[in-house]
C-alpha cells in the first residue's frame, strides 16, 4: 500500500498545511481528514461532505455570478454555471490549489481521477461549512482561493466553447443518459455542404445546422441545452 509510509504526523503536517492553504482552522481536525480521503483509503471517506459541498458550491457560484456578472441573461447565467459547476472545472480548481497533493487514496498520486479532483474540492467545502457552521465564512474562503480564477474563465468565454460536451455531462449527470446524434439531410454542392443534424435526449429534439458535421452538432447541443435551460426555468 501506497500510504504504508505516510505516518500519521505526516498527515497532521499535511493538514496544517491546508488550513495554511486556505486560511481557516477547523476545530474538528476530523472532518479534514474525511474531505481528504478516498473510500480506497477509509470508511471515512468524503462521500456525505461531498454531496453538502455540492450544494455549497452551487450556491456559491450562483451568487458570484449574480454579483458579477448582473448584466447576463438568466440563459446565459445558466449556461456558465453549469461549466463552473462541471467536474471538468471543479477538478481544475482542486488542481490550480494544489490540493491533489493531500488527497489520501490507496492507489498511486498519478491515478488520481477528474472526478476524485472534483468531488474532493466539493467535500473540502462541505468540511469548512460543516464545521464554521457559518455560510459566510465559506464565502469568504471560497472568494479569497476562488474568485479571480472564475472570473477570468468567465471572462474569457471557455464556457461557450463546447455545448457537446456540457450538454453530455449536464444529461449523464441528470439521467445517465447522453444525447443521441442523428444526420437528417446533407444539402448543397460538394464543397459548399450544408449538415443537418438532430440531437435528442429525453424526447427534447433540435436541429443543428452547419458547414461541417460537428458545427451542426454543436449547434444542435446548444439548442437542446437552451431548451433544457428553459425547461428547468420555467419550473417542472
Ligand atoms: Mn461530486
């Protein structure tokens, strides 16, 4: 086993230094220790903190969206949040703080998976949250190690860049399913082709329309999305 050699001071050190990292103290060293540990490596692994975190951090980003960004439609609120909230993002953050180094798992560092960067970042804020039992608190932790990386993302529009692929995590996330892609018609002269694909996931269907295959399913996605968007919106 991998962590044969990580003594339990190691482990004290290696807290100390989160809380350095992100400027709390817990008063219950405990509840670090579980936002830390994999289910490879304890039965007190972060699964519960991870779905508190989760919807912390949903809060969290929505509310730095509104204050940010008050100008944005609510589609497009929508939009950005659904990236920030991605396990693609969330494992970013846990990267850009560095907290993979103080992820326990039985397997070796490099396996660390996306999803386990994710979940972690999610558990570290259920931890700080369950144990200030103070939401303000956490929002200005999350600020101070968040805020201007989010804004920066945002800002540089990577949340526009791939429908496919948000629209595939929001419904694998939501239903564990993905969309179906489907070419209804090609049209036009050889060189001047025009694609007309469908997407559909749960019975919501849109045509995408674009010069090669994968702008007219990327059209298709952000149709599906936006209607998704709506949807969700305009209540059940
Ligand atoms: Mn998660």
């Amino acid at each position: 086993m991998v962590l044969g050699g990580q003594t339990l001071a190691l482990c004290l050190k290696n807290f100390s230094k989160i809380e350095q990292l992100i400027g709390y103290t817990f008063k219950d060293k405990s509840l670090l220790e579980r936002a830390f540990s994999h289910k490879s490596y304890s039965s007190q692994s972060y699964e519960v903190l991870e779905f508190l975190g989760d919807c912390v951090i949903n809060l969290l980003m929505v509310e730095l969206l509104i204050d940010k960004f008050p100008a944005k439609s609510e589609s497009e609120l929508a939009l950005i949040k659904s990236f920030l909230i991605s396990s693609e993002f969330l494992a970013e953050l846990a990267e850009y703080l560095e907290l993979d180094n103080f992820i326990l798992v039985k397997q070796k560092k490099e396996e660390i998976s996306q999803s386990v960067l994710a979940d972690v970042f999610e558990a570290l804020f259920g931890a700080i949250y369950t144990d200030s039992k103070d939401i303000k608190t956490v929002k200005e932790i999350f600020k101070n190690l968040c805020e201007t990386k989010i804004i920066s993302v945002i800002e540089e529009e990577r949340y526009k860049k791939d429908y496919k692929t948000l629209l595939q995590e929001f419904s694998q996330q939501k239903w564990r399913e993905r969309p179906i892609y489907r070419v209804v018609s090609v049209e036009g002269p050889e060189h001047e082709k025009t694609f007309f694909i469908e997407c559909s996931i749960k019975g919501i269907r849109a045509i995408g329309i674009g010069s090669s295959k994968k702008r007219a399913q990327q059209d298709a996605a952000m149709k599906v999305f936006e209607a998704i968007q709506k949807d969700i919106q305009g209540g059940d």
